[in-house]
C-alpha cells in the first residue's frame, strides 16, 4: 500500500479510457475508465458477466475495442502492429486460469518456452533461469512432469513462473485462486504480495473470490454488467454505499425488477434475444 | 430468432443458404490468409526475430509421414492388385490383358497414388492436428501464445504446413512404386511374363508428366489438408464435445476439398 502511495506521482502503467467493447451485438462495457499505478497490487472485482475477464482481454490485446483508449507502459494498445505489441509483451506476463500450459511439453520446457522464442541464451543459462523460477513458485523438482501429471494448484504455480521466466514489469493474473483449497489459494495470494514486495511488479488480478481480494489488493475495480462501480483502496469500497456493491459484498443474490410485460414476452417466447 | 422465419419455410432455407454460403466464404477467406501468412513466417521470420525452428518441423514430419508409411504402403499395394485384377477382368473381353499394364501405371501415377495418400493422411493427420488446434484454442493455449509475443502461425501452422508439403508428395512416391511393384508381382504371376519385362514395360508407358501430374496433385492435397484443419480446428467452440466436432469436420471438409480439388485439377491439366 505505502509503495502504491509512493509511486502514485509517477506515470501509471496502465490507463484505460471510456472503453467501450461489443461481443456480436452484445455491448460488454460500457465506457470503463481506470488506470493501476507502478508497483501496485490492483484486483479486477466483479461477479460473472460483469465483464472482468473481457476487460482482461482487452488489456491483453487480445480483442480490439469498439472505443476508447488502453495505454500499456506509455504505449496506446489500440493503434499497436502486431509487431509492436510482440515487443511490449516481452514486459508482460500472464498466469491464465486454467494455466494454458502446453500440454505437449514437460513443466521445465513450458517455463522456457519465451526464452527459447525471444533470446539466444545458451540451454544451460536457460534451464537456470527457469528452475529459479520455479524455485519462487515452489515447484523446484518438478520440471521433467508434464502438465497433467500436476495437480490444479501446481499448474497455477507452473503458469506463474512461466508468466515470471522474462522479469516482467506487469503482471496479468485471471482468477488465480478459482478452484483451489483455501490452503493452496492463500498461499497463490502470499506468492502475488511477495512478488509485488520483493520484484517491484505492478500486478492485476482478476478475481470474484472476495476473501483473496481484500487480502492482496492495494486497490480494487468493482465490476457489474459492464460499468466500473467503484474504484479505491479495500475499505473505501468495503464502505461503499452503492447498494450492488453491498449485495455483491455481502454475496446477496439481487433480484431483478419484474416488468410485467417483458415477463409476459417471456413465457410466450416472443421475448427479444437477452443483452447481458 | 424471429418468429415470423418460422412461419415462411422458403424464406428460412433462404435465409440458411446465404448464411452457410457467408460462413463458407469466411472460412476460404481465412484459409487463404493462413497460407499467405505461413509463407510470410517462413520467409521473413528470422529477420522478424521469430524464426521458425527446424524441430518441430522435423517431429510433425516424423509424425504425418514416417509413421504413416505402414499404412501406406499396405494400402497401396492393395490398391495395385485390385487395379491389376479389375484390369486384367475387363481387358480380357478384349482379349487385351496384356494392355493392362499402361491401365496400371498410368491410374497408380496420375490418380490413386496421391489420392489414396492424401484421403489417408486427411484421415491420419488432419485430424489430429484440428483435434490439437482445438483443444489448443479452448484450454488458452493459442491466447497464451499470444500474450507471450510468439505468433500461432509461426508457431503452429508453419511447422505442419512444411512438414505436410514436404511428406505428402514423398509419400504419393513410395505410393507409387509399392503400388506399381505389387501389381507387376500379380500380373507377372498371372499373364506369365517377367517382372523385368513388366518393368521394362512400366518405364516406357509412365512419362515424367504422368509423375508431375500426380505429384503436383498431392502438393495441393498437402496444402488442402493442412489449411482445412487448421481453419476447422481454431472455429471450436464449447468444450471436449466441440473439440470432437471439428475433429470429425475436418475429416470430411478434407476429403471433399481433396476429391473435388482432383477433378478440377485433372480436368484443367488434359483438357
């Protein structure tokens, strides 16, 4: 928190600017704005459907936005060739949910897989680098495994030391303690802090685990359908007033308003396709 | 949906033709991307910093061809003595067995060697790569590529691509002489002649065009195979149950684009 405080003069490392982004026809955010400061900790909040993890994407380059601007580490994502964003994304590092590990290759060559593709490092220095890394994850050991001979955890692990092999300076985590025990989860949560406090990494975590969100977050995004609700450290919104932060926060199930009408629609099967 | 498509049939088979002709077109228009971009890699990745790596391409050659050469060559010379036998069956109304030789060699060179190699390695290898394609796209894989900075063309395209152009026509050849060695041993065995005359007999009918003309075929099939898979498999959508459907597509869309592509192909080259 008092690094975040710190730095917060400092230019931020990502900046998101009335993002707006479409799914078919679908709107999925409606003009999102947040920027994350260097060496902070900031949790990408929301419930499913909210349009965390297309915001996710969008940060990754992985989808073009409809409107709006994302600047990366100073650079606008929107107008990048695909040659620049190979570039930038030598900066980066992203632990996916499932993993994503190749299931083709051992852990150990999974971990190399971005030294082998962006440097000339000799096989030696390469399989160094990589069991330090896993080292940090605490899979040192593991490297001859191929991924489906480790456990949901490990393979969490195993895709952080592959986010981690390049020493990137941002840090993309996608719900990072889904379907983990509570054990193995806090101990992803310790890794992330210890990663912040010991590399100096500005990290974003998507997540709708709330327990994990206050214990790692500087500062957290709440999203619903698509609109950024609050953004602020973890008590600001903890005392957030807006009533759907209080039911998401409280794990309260909102009820829709029933529209007599569209109900109607509904049970005749005359209803319009529904918008998220 | 709309409920009024329902009440007027015609304008919904309308409605489904233009859909199916727009999702066909997509999908060659993506096909054609592919290959332009395969080519792009291939040839300027190092100077991109993205070289494509001679491994993988030497393993997916191992796989798509070495391994498939037991397969190939059972079929093949299967198909040689089927040949022989039908032909010697149908010549003989003639009293022009002998003549089956030129029937042989000219329909194991210019048709059923790249034919039978190419629905087989559709089946074999097409497959298999739209099944890794797609099991690739719904766990992450490609994204993570991606995000990574490494180009899934270059990556994974590329590999089987050279890999598939290399082998396929390689194996349209061992097609051929299995083919054409198993049918001399039964027409020889048969019609009572020397299986060096037969010999003798096949290097005077089969010309260097009747050779080109099949390997050339197989080169597309090679392209064919290796595009449709690619396309079938990164359109996956759901889970495992999706995966096996673009496995099964793939298959089909392969060996229809490698029939048609044939006839198209032998009518523009004797006509």
């Amino acid at each position: 928190m008092t690094e975040a405080a710190n730095s917060s003069h400092a230019d931020p490392v990502i900046e998101v600017t009335d993002l707006v982004t479409h799914y078919g026809n679908t709107e999925i955010l409606h003009g999102v704005s947040l920027t994350v400061d260097p060496g902070e900790i900031m949790v990408i909040m929301g419930g499913s459907g909210s349009g965390k993890s297309t915001l996710l994407r969008h940060l990754l380059a992985l989808e073009r936005p409809t409107s709006g601007s994302i600047r990366l580490l100073g650079r606008e994502l929107t107008q990048m060739s695909e040659f620049e964003l190979y570039a930038l994304s030598r900066k980066m590092g992203v632990a996916f949910q499932g993993g994503a590990l190749f299931s083709s290759m051992t852990v150990g060559e999974n971990v190399m897989l971005p030294l082998r593709e962006h440097t000339d490092l000799d096989e030696g220095t390469m399989e160094i680098m990589m069991r330090l890394k896993l080292e940090i994850v605490k899979l040192a050991g593991f490297e001859n495994l191929m991924p489906s001979e480790l456990s949901g955890g490990m393979v969490k692990r195993a895709a952080f030391a592959r986010a981690l092999i390049m020493d990137p300076a941002l840090l993309f985590c996608d719900e990072p303690s889904a379907g983990l025990d509570p054990v193995v989860s806090s101990g992803l949560d310790e890794l992330i802090l210890r990663l912040r406090d010991a590399l100096r990494m500005t990290i974003v975590v998507v997540t709708h685990e709330l327990d994990s969100a206050f214990r790692i977050a500087d500062r957290i995004a709440v999203l619903d359908r698509g609109e950024l609700l609050a953004l602020g450290s973890v008590d600001e919104v903890r005392n957030h007033g807006n009533p759907r932060i209080q039911n998401l926060l409280n794990r309260r199930f909102e009820e829709e308003e029933l529209d007599p009408e569209e109900y109607l629609a509904r049970l005749t099967g005359t209803a319009k396709e529904p918008t998220r | 949906m709309a409920p009024s498509g329902s009440a007027r049939p015609a304008l919904r088979v309308a409605e489904d033709i233009g859909r199916w002709t727009a999702r066909g077109l997509d999908s060659i228009g993506f096909g054609a991307t592919l290959i332009s971009q395969s080519l792009y890699w291939l040839l300027m990745g190092r100077r991109r910093r993205q070289a494509v790596r001679a491994a993988p391409v030497f393993a997916e050659m191992m796989e798509i061809g070495i391994r498939a050469i037991p397969i190939v060559t059972l079929l093949s010379a299967t198909i040689g003595v089927m040949l022989a036998l039908q032909g010697i069956y149908s010549l003989k109304a003639f009293g022009a067995e002998r003549q089956v030789t030129i029937g042989v060699a000219l329909g194991v060179t210019r048709e059923f060697a790249p034919l039978i190699t190419g629905i087989l390695v559709a089946g074999r290898s097409g497959s298999a790569l739209a099944a890794r394609l797609g099991t690739m796209v719904i766990s992450n894989e490609v994204d993570a590529l991606r995000v990574m900075g490494v180009n899934p063309v270059r990556y994974l395209v590329v590999p089987s691509l050279v890999a598939m152009v290399v082998m396929l026509p390689s194996l349209a050849l061992w097609s051929d002489f299995v083919a054409l060695f198993a049918a001399g041993l039964y027409i020889s065995a048969d019609l009572g002649i020397t299986l060096g005359a037969y010999g003798q007999e096949i290097l005077r009918v089969v010309s260097v065009d009747d050779m080109r003309h099949g390997l050339l075929k197989s080169l597309l099939f090679a392209v064919l195979i290796t595009t449709v898979a690619i396309v079938d498999g990164s359109s996956v959508e759901g889970g495992a149950e999706g995966v096996g459907r673009v496995t099964t597509r793939s298959v089909v869309h392969g060996i229809t684009a490698i029939v048609l592509t044939d006839m198209l192909f032998v009518f523009a080259a004797t006509r």
